[in-house]
C-alpha cells in the first residue's frame, strides 16, 4: 500500500445490454467514488465508453482489445481450458496492465475469468450458479455445464472474497464450492442511481404503446420464462381483460421460439417485442406502465424488481429462490411457473388504482431499507475486511 492509502481495482468489461452485470458495475463505481478520500482506485477498461461513467477522481486505466489475440485465445481455450489460463497474458492486455499494477485488491463485477488469470488478490461477485440448481435449462446444456463448473470452481479457489446478492446466495456458494463463510460477503443489489436523473419521455408515442401496457425487462433466455407470459396474456384476452404485454431485451437462445408461440396464440397486436432499448429510456418505462411482471424461474435475486419499486411502479415477481427475500412486501409475488396464477395477479392488480397505490407505497417503504448510501458503507467494511485477511 502506497502511504498506507490501499489501492483497489476494478475491472469493468460489462456492456449495458448485459443488463444486471452491468447494473451492478455501476452501483460499485459509486460505492467506491465515496470512498474516494481512503482509498487510490483505478478502473481497468477496454471499451472506451465506460469512461463517461467513471467520475474525474477516479483513474481510468484503458487496454485496446486486440480482436485477433482474443480470437486466438478463444480457440487455445478450446483445445485446452488450462492452457488458456496459463498463458492468458499473451492474448490480454487487461491481464498484463493489472499484473503490472500496485493494486492491493483488484474488485471484478462480472465473474470474470481474470479472477484466476491474474495474480492480484481478487474480490469477485459470483451472482448466478443457477447451472447447478437448474441444469435442465437449455443455456445450461452441452459443454455449459462442465465449463462454469470449472469457472466457478476456480473463482472460488483464487479469489481473497467472493460478493454475493442475498442470503441464499452466499449458501449456494458455501454448499457448491466448499468456501469458508467468513470469505463471502453479502452485499445486494441496489438500483442504479442515473435511474433518478433519467428524464422522462412519452414511450407510448415513441413505441406506439397502447395506455394499459405492462411490460418484462428480460433478456430471452430460457429460464426468464417468458412463454409464460404468452400464456397469461392469452388467458387474460380470453377474459376479456384489456393489458398489452411489452418484452423489453436482448435476444437470447429461446427468442425464436417465444416469437412463435406469440404468433401461434394470434397475439401479435397484444405483445411488442422492443429488443434492447437505450438505458435512459428505462425511467420512462417503470413511470408510464400499469405494471412491470418479473417471471425468472432463476435467480437467487435480480434488479429489475427493485427498479420497479424505486421508481413507483407496481411489481408482481416470481417467488422463486430468493426474491421474496429482496422485495418483500413491496411487490406481489407470482407463482412463475403459473400462468393462471399470474394472469388472476394481474388481473386483480389492474382492476382498481387504489391497489396499484397500496403496492406503489409498499414498494418505497421496502426500498429504502437498503439504498446506495448502505451499498457503500457495506462496500467499504467489505473492502478493509479483505484487505486485513490478505496482508
């Protein structure tokens, strides 16, 4: 440590379409901007426009990706997973500038492979081992499997912490790799703060969205469950229930068969399908919609619900592994796997304003029991713990 002020790294390779990783990238930035008086921080980018989001105090550290050494690291990893890391400077710049570094703990958002490729104490957030809980999921087939097996594993071996998002998180990460428990640090997701400075702009004209839309914030994998949704939307059409469903994300391995389960059910003037959307248009999203429906089978938690309560929009969310833990009573829990349990939710939800409001309050009473200013202050004890535990 350079004048006893630790030095701490963070390694942003998340892109916005990556949705919670990098949602989760940012709230870290902001933790560590506050700690900006005890700390030195560097940021190790290779995509230039992560430096809009880093604030001045902060150093910025850029590698310019080379396209072809990542290539040829890809097929070495191919022929050998060992290999791969072995040699992971010849093909990674960012590996060679953050071995090269006087940081005394490098923080990675993203489970990234650099946890084990480089040879800086690590603090890395593992949010997601659904491999192992739900393995029947098509993203989890193949060699899927067996690889984030050996990522995770490795993780947890090289890693000086691991950051989890809830209590079960931290059992999934105990139970699954054998990890001490005084090594896993709880620190949830809080919802990202340019959210409150988004400004508001008429997404039913821009998307020619009708007044009664409700809509899903999720890319098209598998477990989001988003055929679930179909059929709800199908159930409530035949009730005569007037919603339109509008799925928000990138496409992912089940979008094809999604768009054709829509088509089948003759529900292509009820359900937009909107793609990736700009961030700055999520605000008006949460402000302008009767509801936003989280229907992940999969977990253990996610931001969108949290979102939704921060911005004062009503959420029903799946009740599955941990998200009743992080909303509460802020939101109406769904039987995700249930799509007549989601469609009387809905239904009963958008009968009345009166319990839109009543979720609406229960929502920002939940939501300030943990906000960006704890985030911080759990970062920062998080930080020096593990930096005690290393000297």
């Amino acid at each position: 440590m350079k004048n006893n002020k630790p030095h701490i790294g963070l390694y942003l390779a998340a892109k916005p379409e990556a949705g919670g990783i990098y949602q989760y990238a940012l709230s870290l930035i902001e933790g560590l901007h506050a700690l900006n008086e005890r700390i030195e921080i560097s940021c190790f980018v290779e995509d230039e426009n992560w430096r809009s989001q880093i604030p001045k105090e902060i150093s910025v550290i850029y590698s310019k990706p080379n396209k072809y050494k990542k290539a040829l690291g890809r097929m070495v990893r191919k022929v050998s997973f060992k290999s791969r890391n072995k040699y992971a400077a010849l093909f990674d710049q960012s590996v060679r500038l953050i071995n090269k570094s006087d940081c005394d703990l490098i923080i990675y958002p993203s489970q990234d492979s650099l946890t084990y490729q480089t040879h800086i104490p690590a603090l890395t957030a593992v949010h997601d081992l659904m491999h192992r809980y739900e393995p029947h999921f098509s993203e989890y087939q193949g060699n899927v499997f067996k690889e984030r097996e050996r990522h995770y594993s490795l993780i947890c071996k090289k890693s000086a912490g691991i950051l989890v998002d809830s209590l079960l998180g931290k059992k999934h990460v105990e139970e699954s790799y054998g990890m001490e428990s005084n090594s896993i640090h709880l620190l949830p997701f809080v919802p990202p703060l340019y959210l409150k400075n988004s400004q508001e702009v008429d997404i039913k004209s821009k998307y020619n969205l009708p007044d009664n839309f409700v809509f899903y914030p999720a890319q098209f994998w598998e477990h989001k469950n988003h055929s679930a949704l179909v059929k709800t939307i199908k159930t409530l059409k035949e009730k005569q229930v007037d919603v339109h469903m509008v799925f928000i994300g990138s496409q992912k391995n089940n979008y094809e068969k999604v768009v054709n389960e829509i088509a089948e059910a003759n529900l292509q003037n009820d359900i937009s399908i909107l793609g990736y959307i700009p961030q700055n248009e999520m605000y008006s999203f949460y402000k302008q919609a009767k509801a936003m429906v989280f229907a992940s089978l999969a977990g253990p938690t996610n931001i969108p619900p949290i979102e939704a309560m921060l911005l004062g929009c009503p959420a029903l969310v799946s009740d599955a592994y941990a998200m009743p833990e992080q909303v509460g009573n802020g939101a109406l829990l769904i039987d995700a796997s249930n799509p007549d349990d989601i469609a009387d939710k809905l239904s009963w939800l958008l009968e009345e304003e009166g319990r839109r409001a009543e979720l609406i309050d229960s929502g920002y009473r939940q939501i300030r029991k943990w906000d960006q200013d704890a985030f911080n202050q759990r970062l920062s004890e998080i930080i020096f713990y593990v930096l005690r535990e290393i000297q």
